[in-house]
C-alpha cells in the first residue's frame, strides 16, 4: 500500500534520511523502533509533506505521494496522529474531534464518526464539553487518536503513542491499536517501547543513523537479538 522508495530527506544542509526503502502492507500494523536520532519522526514527516525528499520517492497504491503539501493529505486518505498529542487546548474534546473532519469531504459524517469515536474512547464521551488542555496525558493521547480517525484515513500513522504514560494506559491504548487492525486499518507505528510495538505488529523495521537496519515480521522477530541490534552491540 505505502512505498518508500530510496528516500533521502533532511534539514536545511542536514540529512537525516539515506536511501530508505520500506514497504507497507495494505491492513497490516508495521512497526518502526530505533533509538533517539535514529530518523524515525523525520520519516513520517517526509511521508505526510512536512519535509521535502531530497532524493526518492513515496507511493500510496501506486500514485506517488512526494509532492502532495501536507494539507493535501487528508484527500488522500492518510492521517498522522503527532508525537505529544498536538491537542488544542482552548477548545473542548468535541471540538478537537471535529476539527479531525473539518475536510469537506468528511463533513457529512461528523454525527456519525463522533458516535464512533465514543464507542471507542468512552472517557471522551464524559468529557465532550471539556477542555482539551484540562485532560490527562492518557485522555489527551486518546483524544488524539480519536481525531486521527475523524477522517476515516485508509493510512493511520502513530507517532511514539505511548511517550510519557502510565503503564496501564499504554496497554489500553495498543489494545485499541489492535482492535483498529484487526478491522483492517493499515497502521505505521513508530514506538520505543519494542516490546509492545512488536507484539501488536505485523511487520517490523529497525533504522539507525537514518537508514533501516532491518526488516522482518513480527512473527519471527527475537526480541533479544533485536535489543541487541537496537544498541547496535
């Protein structure tokens, strides 16, 4: 479904990504581990148009993607839910949601997404009236998820999901990312937390220094050993 094909991109005179070629299977959850620097939230910002490509090129079902400007996005299916949740703060829960539909496209089934996205996220239901920036960490992180998929995306990209939050949080939160699979979401994880980023993934990618290391399914992922390229020992 997704394709990246010998992507180079960067900062300014900077790069950061050096001919990276990865595959992304349609209804499949791939997951993306490495350390800090290691060009993780570079390659999603490269795939969603923050960054230009200094070299390569990115395909979604065939029709590159490269060029589209972020705010395009949306028309073709992807949402990324950010790193630190990115939630609007001075407005309430539901109006965090609806901004995920604020798409023309997508406007017509705000009543019946936002039903959805309570279902998902009953705690959200409590807190519709809410202020966004009054929410814990976990509920934020939910509220974030919840907006990602406003749009209905046929491409949901997740962005270090469990950073800073409580243990029983997390686990409520890759249950949710397993329940989104498993009704054939196509997920682009990027998680620290290898062990439940390879537990819920289908496929897994290690990068290091900008480059991916490795690639293999999850099902025959060693977690030892994949520790030990991790800290490349």
């Amino acid at each position: 479904m997704l394709e990246l094909l010998n992507v180079c991109a960067g900062y300014g005179a900077i790069n950061v990504l050096w001919d990276v070629s990865l595959t992304m299977a349609r209804g499949q959850l791939t997951t993306i581990i490495g350390p800090n620097g290691a060009g993780k939230t570079t390659l999603l910002r490269a795939i969603m148009g923050l960054l230009p490509l200094t070299n390569g090129e990115i395909r979604l079902d065939g029709q590159r993607i490269d060029s589209t400007p972020a705010w395009r996005m949306s028309d073709a299916g992807v949402a990324m839910i950010p790193e630190g949740r990115m939630v609007f703060r001075d407005m309430s829960v539901e109006e965090n949601l609806i901004m995920g539909a604020f798409n023309r496209a997508h406007r017509a089934h705000v009543k019946q997404r936002l039903e959805s996205s309570y279902d998902m996220f009953p705690r959200l239901r409590e807190r519709r009236r809410q202020l966004a920036g009054s929410l814990s960490g976990g509920e934020a992180q939910m509220l974030a998820m919840a907006r990602g998929l406003m749009s209905d995306p046929r491409l949901l990209i997740v962005d270090e999901p469990s950073l800073g939050l409580a243990p029983v949080v997390v686990t409520e939160l890759f249950e949710i990312l397993k329940r989104l699979k498993q009704d054939g979401r196509t997920i682009v994880l990027v998680e620290q937390n290898t062990e439940r980023a390879v537990g819920v993934a289908d496929h897994v990618y290690l990068m290091q220094g900008g480059k991916a290391v490795l690639s293999q399914p999850a099902s025959e992922t060693d977690l030892a050993q994949l520790h030990e390229a991790y800290f490349a020992r």
